[in-house]
C-alpha cells in the first residue's frame, strides 16, 4: 500500500471534510443542472415525446408555448407530398378549471386525435389513454397535478363552465407554466372559450416524414406553404429552440442559469479551500520526512496522489447521493433531469478541483524546511 492511501485510512478523520466538500459541489453541481434540463425539457414535453417529426406553426413562432392558430386544413395540403406518411392537428388553448370544491386553476387544454397510435398522443399515454378521450367530454391530467386540481380519475370538474370528467391520469406530462388537460380535438373545439366559428384553425399542424431524413421533406414543404405565411420544423428543431428561447430570452431561464452557475462556482471554491486546508495540516508530517532526507519531489508525489483518492472518492459518493436524489425527485414529481453527460463533467470537475488544490499546497510544501519542526 502506498503511503499516500496509507495516511489516508489511518488520518480518514482528518481528509473527511476533503472528501464531503468534493461530493457536495458535485451534487449541488448536478441538481441544478438537472433541475435546468428538466424545468425546460417540461416545455417541449409534447414535442419530444410525440411520433411526429415535422411541426407546422404560425410565422413569429420561437417557442411552443407561442404559436397562433393556423388553418387546420393545411394537414391535407402536407399529406400531398409523396414523403408524408401522416398528418394531424394539435390544438393548445389556455383555460379555466373549477373542481367540485370550487378551486380554480388556469390551465392549459390540449386537443388531438383520440387513438393509441396518433401523432401527437405523448408516450406516456399511448397504451390506453388516448383511446379514452373518445369519450364525450372525457379529460386526462398529469398525475403530479391531480392535488393541484383537487380531482382524480372519475371525478367531475368544469373547463371553461363546461362539464368534464378525468377518465385517466398520465405520467411526466407537467409544464413549467399550466397544467396540461387532455382532451379530443371534437371535446377540446366544444370546450373553448369563444367556441370555434367560422373557418377551422388549430394551433399546430403535425407530420410524419416517410424518411429518415426529415430536414429534406421539412424543405419542400416550406417552399410549397411560403414561409411566411407559416413555419414548419422537425422535432429536434423546434424543441431544441423552444428551450433555447426560455432560456436566453425569457427572464425565468437566465435567473435559473444564473444560480445554477453561481451554485457551481460557490461549490468549487469551497471544494478548493477546504482540500487545501486539508492537506495543509499535514505540513508538519512532511517536515519530518523531509527531517531524514525524503527528497520533495516524491512527497510532492504523495499529495498529488491523496487529492486524486479524495476526488476520485468524493465523485463516488456524488453519484451515489445524485442517484438517491433523483429518485426522490421521481417520487415528489420533480423535473429533475441527470444525464450521463452531466453526471461525467460533475465527475470530472471533482477530480480537477482536487488535483489544482493538491497543486496549490505543493508550494508551501516546497517552501517547507525541516526547521518546522521547532516551532
């Protein structure tokens, strides 16, 4: 055993807070990147986890939560093309909900095509759900809303004045702003408030491209509707731009990414101080060694290879305590996103704040004279 790892059992006491400093930054690193991702992965929950892979919107559209309606009829006008297998109208209006204690939440009424396999049914309900809204007046919410609208799976409540009942329950289907209500494009036009005359609009009009290649059909189809009179995406496209305007533009996501980043440089500093401190207090050990005539060079060596051990087991229980957090946050319905990518530069800061603090208490080692000893 070397001694590096040999000091580092027997003192475990002293390199303690070392160690829970580094998995501290780690884990505070990565909750509020996954608290990031998943506050605005919630915005494009229906973009992401539906089958369609081009998205028709009106013209000033950045992001999902902003398109006007547009004429539904233009889902004929796709399915023209020898590319587009399917096409299909999303219906997104604001509302209001009252249960039947009289609370009452705004929130958000999603209409589309009541079946299993449509388009626009997100994943998650793609089983039995859809199917469901063919029911007259039938609804589904999220299961991490039903307290916040007082209800539950064949309870009764009003969207807009209008009678509805909750015929099933959906999971990881929240949005950072209202609560999503599903309903059928007939039950959704019937709920809206004015009701729906005169010429057929939607709010998106959705396509699946035959190929695996939809920027090419995405292409066509925007120089046959004239963009700007509309605007069509791929999937990828308008998800990756919906979170990009939340987070750039909309006041929301710059103060989240600013705590996030003010989280990770707090985190790193103290990390830093408290391992140097750590290995500070071991001057005097090293002065004894260097008493006998241990050249510095190779116990240089031994403090580089404690603040590699401290990382390296400081980024292990960061993944340990990052996995238990997640889980709680699965269970309280939490957006909380850990990706492998984010899991790996946690790691990874860990390790290199580790190493930079071993380096910078090299040099009070390399200033050390046995003469310590004395005082």
């Amino acid at each position: 055993m070397s001694l590096a790892r040999a000091t580092l059992l027997h003192e475990w006491r002293r390199f303690l807070p070392g160690l829970l400093s580094v998995a501290f930054a780690g884990v505070l690193m990565l909750v509020q990147l996954g608290l990031l991702l998943g506050m605005f992965g919630t915005v494009t929950v229906l973009v992401d986890r539906s089958d369609a892979n081009l998205w028709v919107t009106s013209p000033e559209t950045e992001s999902f939560d902003q398109s006007r309606d547009i004429p539904a009829n233009l889902g004929a006008l796709l399915r023209l093309h020898p590319a587009v297998a399917r096409s299909e109208t999303l219906l997104v209006h604001d509302a209001d909900w009252r249960s039947g204690d009289d609370t009452r939440v705004a929130v958000t009424l999603v209409g589309l095509t009541p079946a299993a396999d449509a388009l626009a049914c997100p994943q998650p309900m793609r089983a039995a759900l859809c199917a469901k809204l063919a029911e007259p007046s039938a609804v589904v919410i999220d299961r991490g809303e039903a307290d916040k609208l007082h209800t539950g799976v064949g309870r009764l409540g009003e969207v807009n004045g209008h009678r509805v009942r909750v015929v099933g329950l959906s999971e990881g289907l929240r949005s950072i702003g209202n609560t999503y209500v599903f309903a059928s494009s007939q039950t959704a036009r019937y709920l809206s408030e004015p009701p729906a005359t005169g010429e057929d609009l939607t709010t998106f009009v959705l396509a699946k491209a035959r190929s695996d290649a939809p920027e090419a059909v995405r292409d066509d189809l925007q120089a046959l509707l004239h963009r700007p009179a509309y605007r069509i995406w791929t999937d990828r496209e308008f998800s990756y731009n919906s979170q990009r305007w939340w987070l750039t533009e909309s006041g929301v996501g710059a103060g989240f990414l600013f705590s996030s980043l003010l989280g990770l440089i707090i985190g790193t500093v103290i990390t830093s101080q408290t391992l140097r401190g750590v290995i500070l207090s071991t001057l005097r050990e090293y002065a004894t060694f260097r008493a006998i005539g241990v050249p510095a060079a190779k116990l240089s060596a031994v403090v580089l290879e404690q603040s590699l051990w401290i990382g390296a087991l400081g980024a292990l229980l960061t993944v340990l305590v990052s996995v238990l957090a997640n889980a709680l946050a699965q269970a309280l319905y939490v957006p909380l996103v850990l990706t492998w990518w984010a899991v790996l530069a946690a790691v990874l800061i860990g390790l290199i704040t580790a190493v930079i603090s071993g380096l910078l208490a090299l040099r009070e080692l390399y200033r050390l004279q046995p003469a310590e000893l004395l005082r």
